[in-house]
C-alpha cells in the first residue's frame, strides 16, 4: 500500500511532528553519510524531507517518487530534480549513482525484490544505499497517523536477510525517531532530548525507525568451506572426440545385412 505524496508532504511540512521526524531522520542520516560533495546523489520514495541537508553539497542530485505514490516539485526555489519513475525500471543508466537514500519505498513496494535488483544496477562498483524503513518491534509503526504505520515494517535481521539476498552486504546500522508519535506540545518539545538518550538503549526496541547501510556486491561469493570442487579430466573433456560412438545394431539378420550391402555395390565380407 502507496500513501499519497500529498498526505506525505502534508505530514512532513504541515505538520509539527512531521517537523520533528523531519529533524530526527536528518541527524541520523548525516551520522552514515557526513558529506555528499562531490558524489551523485538519489532517492527513492519520499526522500526529500531527509535529503534537504545535501542540496548544494552533492554533485547531483535527484529524487525519484513512484507512480503509485504521485510526485511532487523539488527543492522549492530552485530547479526541479523530481521525477516519477516506475516502481522497478529507472530512467537512468546503470553505475551512474554513488549513494542512493530509500525512504518510504522498500516497506510499500509490491516487490521488494524486483526493487533492490534495480538498485543494485544503477549503484556503482562502489556504491552504498541507505534503506530507512519502520521498526516492526517499535511505536511509530503501530500508529497509522503516521506514514511509518503504513507497508511492512522490518527487524535488522529481515532487513538483513533480504539485502543479502539480492547482492547487498550490509555495513553499517543507525537509528531514530525514539519520541512517541505524539502531537502533544510537552513531548515535542522534548523530543531532541529522547533522541539523545534513546541512543544509548538498544534501537530493536526503542527506535521508531531502523537504518541499514549497505553496499553493493560485485564480486563471486567465496565457496562454503567443505564444498566439493568437480574438475574433469582431460579425456572427459574431450570425450566426444577419442571416443567414437558404436553403431546402432539393428534387429535385421546378416543375409538381410549381406544383400543391402550388395544393393549398394560393396562387396559382403566373406568369414575364412
């Protein structure tokens, strides 16, 4: 299930705990990725509430918004970098983006899978994507007045489990959003207090949100250890050719033999 991109931009600009969300998930964001200079920067779903920090920084940047969501103009006053893309088939060429940010996108896409082999080819040799998706043991996706309470929330492991799966190797962990999803004017102002303290608890239980790094393989996995390695010979390679195939006996006799010889004008073989 796709949420609307006006009841996302609603949440995030409109609202003050999507203000406060809005602050969390840019701190969290900057602790795995501190600059973008110089790099290629995109994200997929609804990234720009996070990716506000690089505009300026990165050497290029763009925001891709599913058709199922709905798009919307980015930045505000300056030059569109959004675009609606199908969900699974970018327009855009493979290793051609260095860091790719996944907000609002893995947990609501149909096929997850599909999603992250698109991912893997646009990323290059050296690329990482940052995947920020609801925590299934915390608050914020229990709540479905908030857009983390919508799709498929995930543990580290299934996360995890799901990115190795399809050529990902995951680096690196963070966390946020350990403020209830309260509008309440008391614990929005104590909000950037929680997040400090709820660093140091441990995010399965507590943060709202879980962030995986991960970075793309392109290399052949190394062999389970104990597995048998079948090399063969130099005579089965060459099988066909040093060893002739018999001809098919047939169920005729050998006078039948003889005068099919003679009707073809050998000579049969005469036994002394």
């Amino acid at each position: 299930m796709h949420l609307d991109v006006v009841d996302l931009r609603a949440f995030y600009y409109r609202t003050k705990l999507g203000r406060s969300a809005q602050s969390a998930l840019q701190a969290a964001l900057t602790d795995l990725l501190p600059e973008a200079r110089g790099l290629t920067l995109a994200g997929f779903g609804f990234a720009p509430p996070i990716l506000r920090p690089f505009v300026g920084d990165a050497a290029r940047i763009i925001s891709l918004m599913p058709g199922q969501q709905g798009v919307m103009p980015w930045p505000a006053g300056a030059a569109n970098v959004s675009v609606l893309v199908e969900e699974t088939s970018w327009p855009l060429d493979a290793a051609s983006v260095d860091r790719l940010i996944v907000a609002h996108g893995l947990e609501t896409c149909e096929s997850p899978g599909a999603l992250l082999d698109e991912i893997w080819r646009v990323l290059t040799p050296g690329g990482r994507a940052i995947f920020i998706v609801p925590n299934r043991s915390g608050i914020w996706a229990r709540r479905d007045a908030t857009p983390f309470g919508v799709g498929r929330p995930y543990s580290f492991g299934q996360l995890e489990k799901l990115l190795d799966d399809h050529r990902f190797r995951p680096e690196r962990h963070g966390a946020a959003l350990y403020a209830p999803p309260s509008h309440r004017r008391l614990l929005l102002q104590t909000a950037p207090v929680l997040e400090r303290l709820g660093r140091r608890f441990d995010p399965r239980f507590f943060a709202g949100v879980l962030l995986v790094e991960a970075s793309k393989e392109i290399y052949a996995r190394p062999r389970p250890p104990g597995a048998k390695i079948t090399v063969p010979g130099p005579l089965d390679v060459l099988e066909g050719l040093t060893k002739p195939k018999p001809e098919p006996v047939s169920g005729r006799s050998p006078r039948a033999r003889g005068s099919r010889c003679r009707a073809l004008g050998a000579r049969p073989l005469t036994l002394l």
